[in-house]
C-alpha cells in the first residue's frame, strides 16, 4: 500500500475494493502469523518477524508466503506466539533462534515441531492445532478473534475479512432509528464497568437537544489488570473506529474522540495510524462514501489517573480540566462533554457493534444469558496455569473459565477465591464457581464485570490481606475530592492495617460494614461507590479468616508477617545447610550433620526465604 | 414552577432551583459544608444528601446539586442519609478534631465523639474547596488550587509560593467554612495563611489619612478590570469623598 490510496466515493467503491483484496488474497495461502502485541514484543515480536521474512526469501518463497505482524492473540504467557496458517500449527514461546527450523520443517516440509507445541497439563499430550488448544478450546473469540489474522496497521486487511462492510451497511440502508433499534434487540450493554444497556443511551442522545453532540470512546483502562482494550486497540483498531462511525451516524454526531491513557504508546499509535487510513480511503470526514454523512475522530491522551477513567472526569478532563469527577443528576447524554448531549462508550462496547451489524441481532443476541448478550474478554491473571486475554460467551461459568481454559492452580495448591471486575470488584468463593458470568450474577454475587480483570488466588493468599490490598489502591487513586472516599477508605485500610497486624478487634468487623454501606452510599463517583466491594465479599465468604486475625492472632493464610511464625520440622529436616545459607539474617543455625537446624525467631525476619529453598518441605508457617 | 413533596410536605419551587434551596425557602433544614450562594454546587461533603423518589426509583442524591422535578418526594431525614451524615462527620471530626465549627456541627447531627484515631497535625481544612472554587468563580483568579490527590490533596498556592497570581483580598479567608486559612494585616502588611503555605502581601497606605486599608496588589486588580485610575482607588472608604 505504498501509493497513496485514492479516497472510496460510494459503498459500491468500498465493495469493490474489498472483491478486489479478496482476489489477490486466498485463504489457503500459507501465512506466519507473528504476534507483535505488547506482550510477545518483550520476546523478539517485529525483530522475529523480520528474521522470518529474511528466511523466507533465502528459501526463495518471497512473495509466496506471507508474514504477517499481528496484534494480541491473548495467551500472552505463553508467547511468543507463532500460528502457521492454514493448519493453524500453534507455536508458542517462539525465539530467534526456532525460525529457521520453523520455515524449513512446518512451512516447507509441512509437519509440526513437537518441541515449540502446547502440551496438555493433564495428560502431556503435544496439541498442534490453535482451536485444540484447551485455552482457546472454550472460547468464542468474535471481538477479539480476528487480531490473530490481520495487521493492525494495514486496512486493507480489515477490509479484506470483511472490515467496514456494516459501516457500509448502515449508510446505504439504514435509517438512525433502525441502527440504534437492531443495538436494542441485541441487547448490547457497556463493556466497561456498568453494563449500560447501549441503545439507551444512544436513543437518548439523539433525541437531546444541542449541537454538536459527541461520540467518546473510553480506552483509559485504568485497572491495573486488564489490558483487553489495549489489545484490541492495538490489534484490531479499524473494528472499534467502525463501531464508532456507526453509533455517530446512529447518534447524530460528526465529532468523536478516542481517550487513551498515555502509558499505552503502541495502542495510541495504532489509533492514529488508523484514523489516517481511514482518512485516505474517505471512510472519515466529509461526505463519506457520497452519502452525505460527515465525521472527524480525535485522539485525547489521558494522564494515568484511575479516576479519569469514570465519564465526568474523563469528559472534564478532555476538556482541559482536572480529571474529577462531578455529580451528573443530568445525564451526559443530555449534558456530557462541554455540556453537549454525548455518548461515552468502551472499547470493547463499540467493536460489538460491527459484529450486530453485519450478523444481526437475532443472531447476536443467541449467545449469553437473558439479560447478558453476547461475548465478554476478559483478562485472567493471578494463581493460575494459563493466563491472558480470554474472549468467552456470557453465561460460562467461573469453573470453565478457571479449570478449562485457565487450566486451573498452579503446583497443587487449593483455589481459594476469584475477583472479578477490578480493584474494585468483589472476591467470589469457591461455592460459587458454577455462577454464570454474566452482568447480573456477578452483581448479586457482590462482586460486578467491572472492566473484565479476573484474579484468581489460591490458599496462600490471605483474604484479609488481598481486601487490604485493594483498599489502599483505591485510597491511592482517590481523587479526594468527596468526605466518604477521601477519608472514609483510608479509615478502612488503618482498620485492615490493624488486624493483619495483630491488633484487630472485635468491633472492627461490624466498624467496616457500615463503613462500606455508607461509602457505597453515600460517595459521589463510582469509584468511592464500588471501593468497599472487596472488603464487603471477603467479610461475607471469609468471615471466618478475619476472626483468626481478630481473636486467634493468626493468618490461616501465612502471609500477614505479625501473625506468623516459621519453624523447622525436626522429623524432617536433615541438616541438609541450604536454609542456613539462604538466610541473609543468620537466623538459622547449623547443627551439624544430620542434624536439625534450629531457628532463632529473635533474629527472623519472615522473608521466607528459608521456606522456599527448602526441597523437604522441612520448614512450615504457624 | 415544579409541585413536589418533601417529608410529606407539598411544596412549589422554582423550574431548575436545586432541592436545597427549596428546603431553605421552606424552613426546612439541610445540614450543609461546601455550600454557598455565590459559588456553584460542587457536592464533596455529601453532608446534605437526601433521598428522591421519582416514578419507581429511589436515589440518595446531593440536596446542594440536584433539581427539583414534578411530582418527586423527597426524604431529608430517612435512615440512610442520617448514617451517611454521621459518618461524614465522624471522619471529619477525626481529620479536624480542634475545629470548633466541625465539633458544632457534629453535636448537631448527634455525634459526640469520633471512633477515629484524631490527626494531628493541627489543620482544619476539610477539603471543600470553597476557597478555590471563590477565588476562580468570583474573583476571577486562580491563586489557590486543589494540588494533589486522594488523601494528599489540599488547597494551597502553586509550588506552596508562587503568588502572582493572588491579589491578597482575603476572599478564601471570608468563605472558609472552619477557619483554616487565618489572614493578619499589620505594619502596612497582609499575611494570608493557607494550611500549608503563608505569603505576605503590602498594603497600600490611604493617600489621605495614611491608614494601610488594602492590599496594593487588588487596588491595581481593581483598577485594571475596573478602568479607573489607581490614584483614584488608593483612598480609603472613610475618606472617599
Ligand atoms: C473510577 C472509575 C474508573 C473507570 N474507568 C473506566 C475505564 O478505564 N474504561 C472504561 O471503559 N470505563 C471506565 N469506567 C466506566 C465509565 O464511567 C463509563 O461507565 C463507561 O466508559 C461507559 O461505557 P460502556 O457503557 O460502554 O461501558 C470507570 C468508572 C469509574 C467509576
Ligand atoms: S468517590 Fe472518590 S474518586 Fe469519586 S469523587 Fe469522591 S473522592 Fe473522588
Ligand atoms: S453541601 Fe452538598 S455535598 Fe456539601
């Protein structure tokens, strides 16, 4: 795409541009499919690909097989990722060193290398196929899947599978009222925290007065565990600028904004450099594709804070104002950004849009539950086999997700709790593990889907600490502005402070539930609101460790360093030396062969270190 | 005019009047900190929040933002709002514990004693920005901001020195709600002391009498937005002919 593309007059050039992509492209030619997303890069990403491309034309293949730069594939652990196309040969943990191998074997001589497959946890079976993949297996990937097969800087390959053919739809047939109609039987709800029933505002919008109205795209994704948005807007940027174009022609709006935080360099790029393309190729400004309607996308760099990412402070801070957030009695639809009608969505809110477009809602609105309709990415981190982005229909349960496409705990710990939906999210039990995901359960659970980060903790994590833990986030990234956040969470977290210290009292316990019902109460933005979650659903499924703190002075757990007590296991421990070295407190001390060591608790500093290099498993926390 | 209920009372107010100022004009009480007429509604104390039902829904809301609407019953006094007052004055009463205006209003909410370990690093500020809302919304200046966040945050100069831009009117002074920011004129200077910061300001002797009546820097604010002379300003009030 070097010459400059001449601009797209009408939907009938935009098809035709597409037939002819698709002539030149064949979905059986062989292609290497090299992630490049944030992730992978740590492992070689361009630098890889190029080595490819090099390997190539030494084979003399130049111009028959095709490398291709993609965005996230999601199982970022394991990267980086290679998939060899159209076998869909999954090749994971990739390095410099395993692409001439690749090109000579798999792509020339066709076979697998058995030494770069997954192998299964359970049986250690080799799995050569992407789909086999049980991380892949169970998920739906509509949003998310094609960041596997196209390049993000090149629109000719959104185009080519399919990109843009909704946006074309709805111009060349669709009256606003029908758009915003087929989003509502498809019961779209907002991907970024509340599960807003999307059409809603996009009706309510429309009918506001005032002009000009504005479309936002909320990419702040301020959770520190999540990254879907990033992926998506690095991987796949075309499909979230074509939800937008939709939902402004739907809305009446022909000015839109992209709001990223700056710590996502690559994803701001990938933004810029697709609203340039779609620029060129007349898909942006005016008159666009001759059918009259006009929009402009600008890009808005937020500067980092958590709060930022709730609407009125993401809105004050487009404007040029401190990020705060302000009390909207007065919806933003009605009086958003520079007090003009505006509909803020999620990243991933507006890349569902194509997909209900070009698919229709009848059958969008098949996948998920009742109320929860179609597919949600979430990002699976924490005690757990298989992490990264996992894109799975609404409705799955916590254990498929966990045990099947998570593979479940790491070592053979014991899972102890999942929390969903960010710092703010609450912390589900294991008797809970066949919920089905969706907007509701979550919510009656006590936790919510939030921004999709999932965190899953087994017995050596101490809920008391985790609940802690996320407090003093949340008090971090308060933006102070209200009594109840402000002051309220930080009287949380000296409590917390107080009995995972060892100075716990009885009535702290009921102290924090009313504390948390009235921050959830009374504070003004949703950050306050959701802030006490964590510490509500560990009080309710794990009253019972915040007693042993309180009343038996002891972390079930072992983490809480005041609580605990590391001793050697005389019957076990054979004087074998390597706890006595691994102690930089001289803590330990030899006793001679064969011998127990002895544990001076005056000296320890509970690092645990001892513990770790311990192969007898000789020393133990009480 | 709108027609609405409050604690079952019947009342009218004006179209876009906001739930407080209705209660006010109709003698009922709404406990209040960040509130002033002569600046807009910023709703941080969450002091004055209320519960409004509209159609099937019930909202706890900010009285001090929220307009009134046909038909919506409001409820100042429920359990609800109660426990969140008391609670936003428990904390306040721990972050300010020698502030006698905190200690005042807490007796009026029925708080006597906070369960909270009290601060102590002896200021009064309680973060609701009256001050800086003042000096950008009145004065037309912003010489005093919010800087940092969460429970770092507090009103202060830019850098805690830099006061060009602040014309020592003492307007944050008047507005403070518990006297946090203390104000002295003395020896033809004016020292305005923020919570964490402190600038001294000359002031202007009276061209006739001599007395040292106002800070040189808002005689020439005056004269500058004003258009009149500065000769003509730097009299004082007593000798104005
Ligand atoms: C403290 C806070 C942080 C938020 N951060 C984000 C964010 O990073 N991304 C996002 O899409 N929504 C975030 N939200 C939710 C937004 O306020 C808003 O509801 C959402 O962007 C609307 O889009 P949706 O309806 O498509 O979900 C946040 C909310 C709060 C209270
Ligand atoms: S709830 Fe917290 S983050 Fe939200 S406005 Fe209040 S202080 Fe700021
Ligand atoms: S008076 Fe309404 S929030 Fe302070």
């Amino acid at each position: 795409m070097n010459d400059k593309q001449q601009k797209l007059t009408s939907v009938a050039e935009l098809e035709k541009k597409r037939q002819g992509l698709n002539k030149q492209r064949s979905s059986d030619a062989p292609m290497i499919a090299v992630c490049c997303g944030t992730g992978c890069q740590a492992y070689g990403g361009k630098k890889i690909a190029d080595a490819f491309k090099e390997e190539i034309e030494k084979h003399g293949l130049g111009g028959k097989v095709e490398v291709k730069t993609t965005g996230c594939h999601g199982f970022c652990e394991r990267g980086l990722l290679v998939v060899i196309r159209p076998q869909n040969y999954f090749y994971q943990r990739v390095r410099l060193e395993d692409v001439p191998e690749i090109v000579s074997e798999t792509v020339i001589g066709g076979k697998p290398i058995e030494r770069l497959l997954y192998e299964s946890l359970a049986t250690g079976e080799k799995i050569a196929s992407e789909e086999e993949v049980p991380f892949y297996k169970k998920q739906v990937r509509l949003v998310f899947g094609d960041n596997g097969y196209i390049d993000p800087y090149e629109i000719d390959d959104y185009i080519a599978v399919g990109g843009y053919s909704a946006f074309s739809k709805v111009l060349s047939g669709m009256t606003p009222e029908q758009v915003i109609d087929e989003v509502r039987k498809a019961g779209l709800r907002g991907r970024g925290g509340g599960g807003f029933p999307a059409d809603i505002k996009w009706q309510s919008s429309r009918e506001a007065h005032g002009e000009p109205k504005y479309i936002i795209c909320n990419c702040d994704e301020g959770d520190p565990g999540a990254f879907m948005d990033r992926s998506l807007m690095e991987g796949n940027p075309h499909a979230i600028l074509e939800g937008m174009m939709i939902g402004a022609y739907a809305v009446g709006s022909s000015i839109a904004y992209i709001y990223i935080r700056n710590e996502y360099p690559l994803a701001v790029k990938n933004a810029y450099r697709a609203i340039q393309q779609a620029k060129d190729y007349g898909l942006l400004g005016k008159n666009i594709l001759g059918s009259g309607f006009d929009l402009e996308i600008k890009i808005n760099r937020g500067g980092g804070a958590f709060v930022c990412g709730e609407s009125t402070a993401l809105m004050a801070s487009i404007e040029g104002k401190v990020g705060e957030p302000r009390p909207k009695y007065i919806h933003t639809s009605h009086k958003g950004l520079y007090n003009k009608p505006t509909v803020l969505n999620n990243v991933e809110t507006w890349a569902n849009v194509p997909l209900i477009i070009n698919k229709g809602a009848d059958w969008y609105s098949k996948i998920g539950t009742e109320n929860s309709k179609g597919t949600k990415i979430f990002s699976l981190v924490g005690k757990i086999n298989h992490t990264g982005l996992v894109e799975v229909p609404m409705g799955i349960t916590l254990r498929e997700i966990v045990y099947e496409i998570g593979g479940g705990i790491p070592g053979d710990k014991k899972f102890k709790a999942v929390q969903t939906g960010g710092p703010s999210g609450g912390c589900i039990p294991e008797n809970l593990l066949d919920l089905p995901v969706d907007f509701d359960e979550l919510t009656n659970a006590g936790s919510m889907m939030g921004s999709g980060a999932m965190i899953v903790m087994d017995e050596e994590n101490c809920m008391v600490d985790i609940a802690r833990y996320f407090l003093e986030f949340l008090e971090d990234e308060s933006c102070g502005k209200c009594v109840p956040c402000r002051e309220g969470l930080r009287r949380m977290r000296e409590i917390l402070d107080d009995i995972t210290q060892g100075r716990g009292e009885e009535s702290h316990l009921e102290m924090l539930e009313e504390m948390s019902e009235v921050i959830n109460d009374g504070a003004l933005c949703g950050l306050g609101q959701t802030a006490p979650n964590p510490v509500m659903t560990t009080l309710k499924y794990f009253r019972d460790e915040y007693k042993a703190h309180i009343q038996d002075k002891k972390c079930p757990a072992g983490v809480c360093k005041s609580l605990i007590t590391y001793h050697i296991i005389e019957e076990k421990c054979t004087g074998c030396k390597l706890c006595v070295n691994a102690c930089s407190y001289g803590a330990i001390e030899f006793m001679g062969k064969k011998t127990p060591v002895v544990l001076h608790q005056s000296e320890c500093t509970k690092c645990g270190a001892c513990k770790e290099v311990c192969k007898l498993k000789a020393i133990e926390i009480r | 005019m709108v027609t609405f209920k409050i604690d079952g009372k019947e009342i009218k107010a004006k179209e876009g009047q906001t739930v407080l100022d209705a209660a006010t004009e109709n003698n009922i009480e709404i406990p209040t900190l960040c509130v002033n007429e002569s600046v807009l509604p910023y709703g941080a104390c969450r002091l004055c929040m209320v519960d409004v039902t509209k159609g099937k829904r019930k909202r706890t809301v900010t009285s001090c933002a929220y307009e009134v609407a046909e038909g919506i019953e409001v409820d100042t006094k429920s359990e609800k709002v109660i426990k969140i007052r008391r609670m936003v004055i428990e904390l306040l009463l721990a972050r300010c514990p020698e502030s006698e205006e905190i200690r005042q209003m807490a007796e009026k909410l029925g708080v006597t004693t906070t369960r909270f370990k009290p601060d102590e690093d002896g200021d009064a500020c309680i973060l609701c920005a009256l001050c800086t809302r003042a000096c950008r919304e009145v004065v037309g200046k912003s010489a005093i901001s919010l800087i940092n966040r969460g429970t770092e945050r507090e009103a202060a100069l830019p850098f805690y020195d830099e006061a060009d831009d602040c014309i020592a009117c003492g307007s944050c002074v008047y507005i403070c709600p518990t006297g946090a920011i203390k104000m002295e004129d003395k020896a033809g200077t004016r020292t305005i002391s923020w919570p964490n910061c402190s600038q001294e300001f000359k002031l202007k002797a009276c061209s006739a009498c001599g007395f040292y009546f106002a800070p040189e820097k808002q005689l020439e604010f005056m004269a500058a937005e004003s258009g009149v002379e500065l000769e003509k300003l730097e009299i004082c009030m007593s000798c104005r002919p």
